[in-house]
C-alpha cells in the first residue's frame, strides 16, 4: 500500500521535496500556457500533464503557475511543437516523432522501431547521454525539452480486417505516426497522420482502414472496438513511446535557476508516473475490451520481419541526408547491443519464470 501510495502521489512528492518557505521569496510571479498533442478525454497523458504543472506551482507557492489546455483548444494537436518554437505558447507536451517530417532528427528520442524497450530507453536518455544528444538538436529548434512520460510497449492496433500477411497490407490505410508510417509504406500501407481524436470517425467513416494509438486503457476510451474489432499485437514497432515537455528556449533561458530546477525534477515524476498509470490500467481495459468484443491477433512472423528489413532500409535512406540522424541512430543501437545480454538473463528470463509459473498453476 505505501509504494502504491508513493507512485499515485509522484508530482506532489516532488513539489514537497523542493517546497521551502523562502524558495518563492524573490521570484517572480509567472504565468505560462502548456498545449498538449491529444484530448482530455485520454486521461493518463493529459492527467499526468495536469499533475506536472499543479506539482511546478506547490513547490513554488503558486508563483509559476501553468495552465493546461488540450489539443485544439489554443492551437491544433499536430501544431503543440510549433506553437513553442514561434512563442504562442511557452510549452507543450507531446510527442516529438510527430514533428520528424521538419527534421528526421524529431524521432529518435521518442523512440525508434526495434530499438529498446521503456526501461532501457529511459537508461539511454538520462545515464547514456541520450538526453545530451537530444539537449543539442533541440536547441537548434529554439526548444529544450525534457522527458515527461513514456506509454511502455503499445498494441499494434485496429484493424477492420484480419491481417493474415504482406498481400493484406497492400493499398491499407493506417493511422500510424512517427517512422512507423515511412516503414509500413514500403509494404503498401499507406500511412495516415491524424490526431487521436479524429481517429474514430476516420476509421467509422472507412475513410482508414486500420489505427495505432497507444494501448488498451486509451483505446476503450476512444472506441475503436466498435469500428475495427481486429486488436493486434505486439506493438513491436512502438516498444517505448516518449513524451517530452517542451518550452520556449528563451522563455526558458529566462526563468530563474529555481524554476528550472523545479520543472526539471516535475517532469522526471511524470516520466515515472506514466508509465506506472498505463501499467496499472491497461491489463483491466483489455479484459473489458475483449468482453466488448475485440478480437485478439497475432501478428504474422514474415509482417515483423518484412518490417525490421524495411526499417533499416529507411534508416539508411535517412542517414543520406542527415548524418546526425546516423551517428544517433547508432549511439542508441550501441546502447541497446551492450543492454540486451544482462535483460536475456535478469528481466526477461524472471519475466518467464513467472509467467511460466502463472500458466501452469492457473485454476481450470
């Protein structure tokens, strides 16, 4: 009980840890705006986010104070970023991958098909100098960002046909964002980047065929059971899914070095309280989805392996003109080479000691 209290309350621990009678005393009085890139209704993102700046204005005695607003309320959910770079706002939160058609350079630290998982991609950016990396291209976008959730592994996503191999792919079109559209294209898919809450009606409509989101929790949520009941999985193209906050460079530039401290420790708290949230939600939204009626698939082997082949394809396209997208693509995959032979033998071999264990002990 005292851990889960601990994870629930994480913004509000970290706004205590660095609250202090005086810490306010000679700091200004701010008033800042935050966009996100998805609607209110998806509750984790947006609560996580509403959490990260209630967290900014306790540990500053409401001095900093943060107003969030959800995708299209000030600008469009697919136009967050843009709004900080030009000074509309000060900050967003989202997804940079959705921004990769700017610079390829906009993918990598949200995360990349067949790179790492949530943990490991969480060790790259803050003790592998992911994070440095990420400090030096941002900021040549008038932007500093800072991780602030991560989704863990999503599902592969809603199809209203069963995928049975490469030919189904021919000619579908498929609400996917990031490099996985670029990668799913050189199979015949035709990606679809539309914001989350025009997924339903896109898919309702049969204008797409098919929609990736995140997981079972947000998937109820927008309904895709009822249009697409075909639930694929696993999400191997999307194992670990950041969102960072960012801010207005100078804005940032400007704050003074308690702020900054404050909004740097606030985004770390949301970083982990997201993904422990989708942890402790998503396996109940699955059984109530599958009691709605989705229908669990397996995605074909040849489909991942036609993928993984396609997406070093694409990579190499990519690093022909963009050589910093290169050298990071592989100071990650260095990374995860000297990760995956401790995780062969510490998480995923106890991972199916106890999923072996379950299976064979379950009560008929």
């Amino acid at each position: 009980m005292r851990r889960r209290t601990m994870l629930a309350s994480g913004p509000a621990l970290a706004a205590a840890a660095l609250a202090s009678p005086a810490l306010a005393q000679g700091n200004p009085a701010i008033r800042w705006r935050l966009v996100t890139g998805y609607p209110r209704s998806i509750d984790v993102l947006f609560g996580v986010i509403d959490n990260f700046a209630r967290a900014v204005s306790e540990a500053t005695d409401g001095k900093f104070a943060i107003q969030t607003f959800a995708g299209g309320e000030i600008v469009p959910a697919l136009q967050a970023v843009d709004a900080v770079a030009n000074g509309t706002v000060e900050m967003a939160h989202t997804s940079s991958y959705y921004y990769l058609g700017k610079n390829p350079m906009y993918a990598p630290f949200t995360g990349l098909p067949f790179l790492m998982n949530a943990r490991q991609h969480n060790a790259w950016l803050y003790f592998g100098g992911g994070n440095a990396l990420a400090d030096a291209f941002y900021a040549t976008q008038g932007l500093v960002a800072f991780p602030a959730g991560n989704s863990g592994a999503q599902m592969g996503g809603w199809f209203r046909k069963e995928i049975n191999g490469l030919a189904d792919l021919q000619g579908l079109k498929f609400r996917v964002a990031g490099l996985v559209g670029s990668i799913y294209a050189k199979l015949g898919v035709v990606p679809q980047l539309i914001a989350p809450g025009d997924s339903y009606p896109a898919l309702e409509r049969g204008t797409i065929d098919a929609a990736d989101w995140v997981g079972p929790h947000d998937d109820e949520k927008l309904g895709f059971v009822r249009v697409a009941p075909y639930y694929y999985y696993p999400g191997f193209m999307e194992s670990s899914v950041v969102a960072h906050v960012f801010i207005n460079k100078e804005h940032w530039d400007a704050l003074p070095s308690a702020y900054k401290s404050i909004v740097r420790t606030a985004a770390m708290a949301a970083n982990l309280e997201m993904v422990a949230r989708y942890d402790a939600v998503n396996p109940p939204a699955l059984r109530r989805l599958i009691g709605a009626g989705a229908k669990l698939r397996v995605f074909n082997p040849e489909i991942i392996s036609a993928c993984y082949r396609a997406a070093n394809e694409v990579y190499a396209e990519i690093g022909t003109r963009s050589p910093e997208f290169t050298r990071v693509l592989a100071h990650m995959q260095a990374f995860r080479d000297e990760q995956m032979p401790w995780w062969q033998i510490s998480e995923y071999a106890a991972d199916g000691v106890n999923i072996g264990i379950r299976g064979r002990n379950r009560t008929p």
